[in-house]
C-alpha cells in the first residue's frame, strides 16, 4: 500500500479537500488496494474539529464524500507515510522542519503543484480569509493537480490499469 499525506496549515480547508479529492480518484481508479491518503496540519489550530463549513459545501457540491477531523503532523507520520505533500512552501519547510528535529530522513516530500502541467503559481493559495470562491479555485488546482499526482504514482509503482 503506497500512503499519501496531504499537509496544510490548519487542516480544515485545503489538506482535507485533497484527501477526499484523491481517495475517490483512487476509488474510481478501482485502486483503493493500492493508494490510500490521509491529511493534517502542521499547526496545532484545529486538532479535533471538522473541516470549515465551505470545504463541507464545496466538497458536497461535487459529491465528494469527507470524513475527517483536525490533527497535527507528528513524526510517526514521517515514518508512516511515503509521500508528505504540502500544499504551500511553508507547510514544506515545517515538514522538513519536522523531519530534521526528529533525526529522521524522507526522501519523496513535495509541493502538490509540483504535478500540475502549467501552474501560474507553485502555492495551493490559503483561502481561509477568502469567500467561497477561494475554495471553488482551490478544488479545481487540486483536481488537476491530483489527476497527475496519481498518474504520477501510477507509473512510479508501476501500477497498470
Ligand atoms: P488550511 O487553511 O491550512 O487550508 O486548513 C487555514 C485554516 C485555518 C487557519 C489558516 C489557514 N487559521 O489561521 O486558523
């Protein structure tokens, strides 16, 4: 089984929505024996509570299914998890933060636009202070981009369907 963690700040907007978005892939894929993914944060804001009400709105709207609660990156993940990938540059130096102050290694942590063909931007943009727009904005950048991610993973685990 090839594990996938999804990192943002708070994990109640961007890192919860692309968990959903990549387990159904995953789902419709028929690879749920092969790729599963979790999310969390890398701060301690929201550990326990839901997703923010837009994420809930906009992952309903899509007919995404999402069952999660807050939780902070801890260093059992670095050793859990084959792939850490972040959503913004700051998420990705707490990971390496993280991975560094525990005397760990991990060779596969990303930005998740990294996987996106053209970006204008290499950053899932924060839309915590944003309308519902910012979300709709962001579910189509993880779309997309998670559409290549698992493509990606597809080829590198040599996994042909
Ligand atoms: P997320 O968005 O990192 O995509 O979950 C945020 C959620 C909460 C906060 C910031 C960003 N916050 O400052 O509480």
């Amino acid at each position: 089984m090839v594990k996938v963690l999804f990192v943002c700040l708070g994990n109640i907007c961007r890192s919860p929505l692309a968990e959903a978005i990549f387990n159904q892939k995953v789902k419709e894929s028929s690879l749920t024996m092969k790729f599963k993914s979790d999310s969390c944060g890398t701060s301690d804001y929201h550990i326990g509570e839901l997703p923010d009400e837009r994420t809930l709105q906009c992952a309903a709207d899509k007919g995404l299914e999402i069952n999660h609660r807050g939780r902070q990156i801890n260093r059992v993940d670095v050793r859990e998890f084959d792939y850490l990938i972040a959503m913004d540059k700051s998420n990705k130096i707490n990971i390496e933060r993280l991975i560094d102050s525990s005397g760990l290694r991990h060779e596969q942590v990303y930005l998740l636009r990294e996987f996106q063909p053209h970006p204008d931007n290499i950053e899932v943009p924060d839309p915590y202070y944003g309308g519902i727009e910012a979300f709709e904005n962001v579910y189509n950048i993880l779309d997309e981009s998670i559409t290549h991610f698992l493509e990606f993973l597809k080829e590198e685990h040599k996994v042909y369907v």
